[in-house]
C-alpha cells in the first residue's frame, strides 16, 4: 500500500505507530495559542484520551485525520486491496469516534471535529474554532 498514500497520509501513519503529535495536530495548537486560547493536551482523564482540550470552554478539538477516521472527502477514500481488513479496521474506529463522542458530550463537554484535509489553511482553523467557541 505504501505507494498509494501520499506523503502527508504516511507522516500520519507514522505519527500513529510512534505515538507521535502529527503535523495537523502541531498546526492546529499554533493556531489556538496565537488565537490566545489556553488549552491542555492528550487529557487522559477524559474518554478517548483527546489531544485537545479547551477547560474554560468546555470544549475538546479532536484532529481526526482523513483516512483513519472516514472523512469524506478525497484523504478518505480506502485502499483498494485488502478491503476486507481495512472495512473492519477503519469501521472500528469510526465506532469508537462516536461512543467517544457519546461519552465526552455525556459529561458536558462539547466536541469540535478539525479534519487533517482542513488544516492545510490556518484560516480554515481558525474559522472552526472561532465557530465552536462561539456557540458555547
Ligand atoms: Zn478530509
């Protein structure tokens, strides 16, 4: 499959085998720090243990990448081959998103969705969390 993922998809994929903070992820932070936002990370308290976390807004940032978590867009397209794996695969995370979801909302706290295809712009970003911030 390596030939098929581009560049960014595979920076990702080797975010998630190293345990590493992706690129999208770093991109997003940047831009609530220069937005004046204070925020916590990888808050293992909470379910699903979210990158992102706003306190004072009640407010979790998941950075779901394209492909792992069945955007709909052109990242999120499946591979071809070994569809079986990857329908069961990427099935269960997109379950697990929901009952995260479920859960985090259950506890009050309000959840914001930034795709990776979205944080090629800092305005996209920008644009999302000024949104989310504001309909608290
Ligand atoms: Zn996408």
């Amino acid at each position: 499959m390596t030939d098929m993922v581009s560049a960014v998809r595979r920076s990702q994929i080797m975010a998630r085998i190293k345990g590493m903070d992706t690129v999208p992820e770093i991109m997003v932070r940047r831009v609530l720090h220069r937005m004046g936002y204070r925020f916590r990370l990888h808050v293992s308290e909470l379910p699903g243990k979210p990158d992102i976390v706003m306190p004072r807004h009640k407010l979790v940032v998941l950075v779901n990448g394209c492909f792992w978590h069945g955007h709909k867009c052109s990242d999120g397209h499946r591979p071809k081959s070994n569809t079986e794996y990857w329908i069961r695969k990427l099935d269960r995370n997109i379950v697990r998103d929901k009952q995260t979801k479920r859960l985090l909302r259950k506890k009050g706290w309000r959840v914001v969705t930034i795709w990776t295809c979205q944080c090629r712009e800092k305005n996209k970003i920008e644009s999302i969390i000024h949104k989310a911030v504001k309909t608290a």
